[in-house]
C-alpha cells in the first residue's frame, strides 16, 4: 500500500484486485476465505505518517495487523524481518534443547545430519529474503549456528569456533544468504526456474576500441 495515497484510493485498489482474485479462485473451483483475509499496511522505517486501523474489505472493516505470515515467513510493516527471526531462532534453540539431551548416544557423523536436518533447515528456508537486515539480527542467527557447531563436538563452553566451522564446510549466515541468492540467479539465468520466463536479461554492448 502505498502511504500517498488516500485511505478510500487503497480501499477501492484493494476491493477490485480481491474482486479479480475471487472470480478467477471461483473459475479454479477455489474459494477465497474472507474471514481469515489479513491486511498489512507496509512501509519505510521513515515514514511518521499513522497507518489506519482498519480497512473496509468485501463489505467488512478489516482491522489492519502489524505483521502477517505467508508460505511460512512472518513479515513485518517495516519489513525489517525481526519477527520472523525471532520465530526462527525460538524454533532451532527448542531442537537444539532436545538435540542435546541425545548427543551423547550418536557419532559425530550423525550429529552433523541432526544439524542439517533440524536446524540448517530452518536457518536456510526463505533466507534470501533476509538480505540486507540489521546486523544484530543476522548475529542472532549466527549465534544459533555456532550453539550447533558446538552440540557436533559436544562442547557446551564458549571458545572459537572460526577453524570447527571450516572443518564442518559450515559457511556462515551471511554467505549462506549470498548464497542463496546466487544459485537462484544462475538457475534463473540458465532458465532452470518458472521464474525465468518472466524475466528478460538485458546484455551491455560490446565496447568498441577505436586506434
């Protein structure tokens, strides 16, 4: 929703792009579910302007939420990816708790599946879409990391973990999300996704060396 415009220009926006999702969930055999329909009004961290508490939607005032989930990822108003971060890191330190209570009965082969399973999964789902969030987020994240790296070689003091996370091929959160991010162009670029039929690269021209 964009913040210059008026309150009745995002209702009428809005009801008419709904309207046109509806008719076609209603082609599909699908239905549209009112009643569990959110609205998320987002926008920049620097931007004072009130957002309105509700919106009228099929008829209905909608109050509006602070933050939403959709495919899994919780997004923020300031889409500063806090709160799903949180949920994130609540999420991998509840499995490390159990992890630890059986790491003594398992090798250290078995311990680094435990990791990748249970928690590089979490860490890494959707995780390109945390480019560019704060650094004490991203020191959260790593600090779930690092706990895992130290339940693989069954250390529950703090020391250096630097040379334990090359020996495991561990990259870190950062470069995991570069990552991420790199693969998904290449495939996009390769034409290995459905993404790529809806994109057009564009190629500089040659440079022409003029003696």
């Amino acid at each position: 929703v964009v913040s210059t415009q008026s309150t009745a220009e995002t209702e009428a926006k809005l009801n008419g792009c709904l309207a046109d999702i509806q008719k076609w969930m209603a082609r599909n055999r699908l239905k549209l579910n009112a009643g569990k329909t959110e609205v998320m009004i987002i926008k920049s961290i620097y931007d004072r302007v009130n957002n309105p508490t509700s919106i009228q939607l099929f008829g209905k005032m909608v109050e509006t939420s602070s933050s939403a989930r959709n495919l899994g990822v919780i997004f923020d108003d300031k889409l500063k990816m806090d709160k799903h971060v949180s949920h994130v890191v609540r999420g991998c330190m509840g499995y490390l708790n159990n992890l630890w209570r059986i790491g003594r009965t398992m090798d250290k082969e078995s311990r680094v599946r435990m990791v990748n399973v249970f928690i590089h999964s979490k860490l890494d789902f959707c995780n390109s879409l945390l480019y560019g969030i704060g650094k004490s987020q991203l020191k959260r994240l790593q600090k779930v990391q690092n706990s895992a790296i130290r339940y693989v070689f069954n250390w529950k003091k703090r020391r250096g973990i630097t040379a334990l996370s090359k020996e495991l091929h561990f990259l870190p959160i950062s470069a995991r999300i570069r990552y991420k991010i790199a693969l998904l162009m290449y495939n996009v670029v390769h034409g290995q996704t459905h993404i790529s039929s809806l994109l057009f690269l564009l190629y500089p021209l040659p440079v022409l060396c003029v003696d």
